[in-house]
C-alpha cells in the first residue's frame, strides 16, 4: 500500500493546495482528458460517474466539511425540516453520484453569515475497510474563499486523488511513527512493533498479565508546522491473555499520553480494552498543540493497568499501531495558479482520479437538498437533489 495525496483544483484564481491521507492502494484511470467539463449543470458529472462505474452507485462515501475556525455545519437528513447541525469539522457519509447541500452557520469572525455550499461526489476513496471513516474526503473552506463569495464571486473546487509519482505541491499532514524505545518495562515488543505506515496488527508489543506496566516510545523528527491545528495521535489496542487477544478475564484498562521530553503533554481518556484491535484517536487543542517547542522530543507513552482477579482471569494490554498526526509546515506549501479559463475535471483526470466537486456562492436554501447522514444507527437514505429542484 502506498501514502497518497487527496488535492483540490480551486477556481476562482485561488488556490491548488493538497492534503496528504494514509489509504490503501487506489485504482487510476490512465492520464486523459476528462469527458466533461465542471461547467456542466450540478449531477450530470455525478450521474457519468456511476454511469462509468456502476459499482459506485449508492456507495456511501465519508465527507468532511472543514471552516477556517469554530462554525456549524447543517446536514438535512430527510426527517427533520431543521435538519442536523454539528459543530466543524462535521462529517457525514454521501451517496457516490449524488449532489448535496449544507448550511454553514455560526462561522468565526462572520457573525450571522450563512452559506450553502454544495458537494457532488464523483467517485469513493479506498482505506482499509475498518478505518472508512477516519479517512474522509476533505472539503476544506477557507478564510480567502468566503470573502469570494462576499465580494458576488462563484468558489468552485475539485477535489482529486492525486497520482503518486507526480512532484509534491505541498501537504496537508504527515505522520510521526515511533522510532525507537525509551523504556519498556515488562513489555515484550516496542516501537518496532508500531511504526508500520498503515494500521497492522500482525505484530504489537504487549505488556505481562495483572501488571501495571509502561511502555514509552521515541517518535521521529518533525519540522514545527508553525500552527496548532489538526494535531492527533492514533493508536490501535487490545486486551491480551499471555500475549494473545482475548477479550475474557478481569478488565484492563490502558492510558495514552504524549509528552515532549519530561514534559506532560496531552493525555487520552483512559480506555478499557476489549479483546478486538479498535483505533482510538485523540486531537490535541490548539493551545495545548503550540506548547510543543521541540518536535524532534516527542515520545508516546502507553500506560497499562493492573488487572487484578483470579489466576485465570488475569489480563494484560497490547498496541498494535501508533503514530501522531502532524500538519505541513507552513511554509511548504506551495500555492499554484488555476487559470480562469481551465476544466477543473480535465486538470484534475491528468494529475489523478476526481472524487468530489465543492460549489459555493450561494447564501440561500435551495429547497430539497437533501443528504445521507451518518446517524448513530446507520447511514439514512434520502432522496438527492434532482434536475427539477429549484
């Protein structure tokens, strides 16, 4: 498997700007233009698309909708008129093919500004089946796109999976693996064990039975990105029973924590393993994120509780995988020039595969615009929006 770039193609002389995603190796249509042109009226690029590739049809693709600071994002579900509104970034999962609308609301610094974006989903991303939704296709709305749409100004982006062998134009995040151990108490296993690209449990480092015991890894070097944004450590673990998972026995509980040095950093909500590999995550707040001065100091520590019980209840912690995500410095990014006159879907078919086009401008509902929402339950089917709806 190979990391791979997601990248947006922005119309309105503003940005080319791309977004580095651990997935799992994707497919690619050969380097071509692309049939249609984004100018084409909303749905007819999505309809093609599932027309292309029936496989696609209904397949619900994660989405995430990004603002530059704290804002709501509306999703309408199809069951209630206010919809569901969740705070940014808010995520939901959109049929492949169909065209769909927000409302975004309560942005910082816009005070009252409402905007109504639409998303149209040309294709799927191909992660790993257990971690679909940790790896959505990110619509990003910028500070300098809103102030378009203030001044009259049409926003238009395709979202594409860019090609590996093609030159960097600038990332959005990195990972940060372990690299080595620190110490590692009565584990068997260590950074060794974790640093693996992509989420893999054939190998972890797990601590003994009824022992509270610590692991703690060295993290690779890093550049500071210069922000405090989009900061997060991931982390795969199980309950064991002599080094085997095994979800029996007395409870054992396990805590993560970053740390620069000797110095505190964040720490995890304590988790009490169960006998299957799950991914936690926790996302460090800005403020806590610049109190990191040193990224080339940065250790993980992996803190496992005493399980107590009887002999043959007695149970131990194990990780399979870790890693801290990290965004691109600032300053290695590289911005690029999108001519007015350009067919974003054709730039984007030469660089990669198009999975999603953003329009925005408009700051009124449009009646009917529906979603599928990612509900506790489940996905929810609803109508999409039709070539008949205003």
């Amino acid at each position: 498997m190979n990391r791979l770039t997601l990248a947006t193609l922005v119309l309105t002389g503003l940005l080319l700007v791309g977004v580095v995603r651990p997935l799992a190796a994707q497919q690619y249509p050969p380097p071509g233009p692309h049939p249609l042109d984004h100018r084409v009226p909303e749905g007819v690029a999505g309809r093609w698309a599932v027309i292309a590739k029936p496989g696609l049809h209904c397949y619900l693709q994660p989405v995430q909708f990004r603002l530059p600071g704290a804002g709501n994002v509306t999703f309408y579900d199809g069951m209630s008129p206010d919809g569901v509104t969740l705070p940014a970034p808010a995520q939901a999962r959109l049929g492949v093919g169909g065209v769909y609308r927000a409302k975004l609301s309560e942005i910082e610094g816009y005070p009252g500004l409402e905007l109504y974006p639409s998303v149209e989903v040309l294709d799927r991303l191909h992660p790993p089946p257990s971690l679909v939704d940790e790896y959505p296709i990110p619509v990003e709305i910028t500070a300098e796109e809103i102030e378009a749409v203030l001044s009259d100004r049409m926003v238009t982006k395709v979202i594409y999976l860019e090609r590996e062998n093609l030159p960097r134009r600038g990332t959005r995040s990195f990972f940060s693996f372990p690299v080595e151990d620190v110490s590692t108490g009565q584990f068997t296993g260590g950074a060794a064990d974790l640093n693996e690209e992509f989420p893999s449990d054939a190998d972890f480092a797990f601590g003994a039975d009824n022992t509270a015991d610590t692991l703690e890894v060295r993290l690779a070097k890093f550049r500071d990105p210069g922000i405090g944004d989009h900061h997060t450590v991931r982390y795969r673990a199980a309950k064991t029973a002599s080094g085997m998972v095994d979800g029996e026995g007395s409870p054992v509980s396990l805590s993560v924590s970053l740390w620069q040095g000797t110095t505190l950093i964040a720490r995890d909500t304590t988790r009490e393993l169960t006998g299957e590999w799950t991914t936690y995550w926790f996302t460090l707040e800005p403020s806590v994120a610049e109190q990191i001065t040193d990224y080339g100091d940065l250790r993980l520590k992996f803190e496992t509780s005493k399980s107590g019980g009887e002999p043959g209840d007695q149970r131990g912690g194990a990780i399979s995988w870790a890693g801290f995500e990290i965004p691109e410095p600032t300053d290695l990014v590289n911005n690029t020039e999108v001519e007015p006159q350009s067919n974003l879907l054709d730039t984007a078919a030469q660089m990669g595969r198009p999975v999603a086009i953003l329009r925005l401008g408009g700051r009124t509902p449009a009646p009917g615009d529906l979603v599928n929402l990612l509900a506790p339950t489940g996905p929810v089917q609803v109508p999409l929006l039709s070539d008949s709806d205003p």
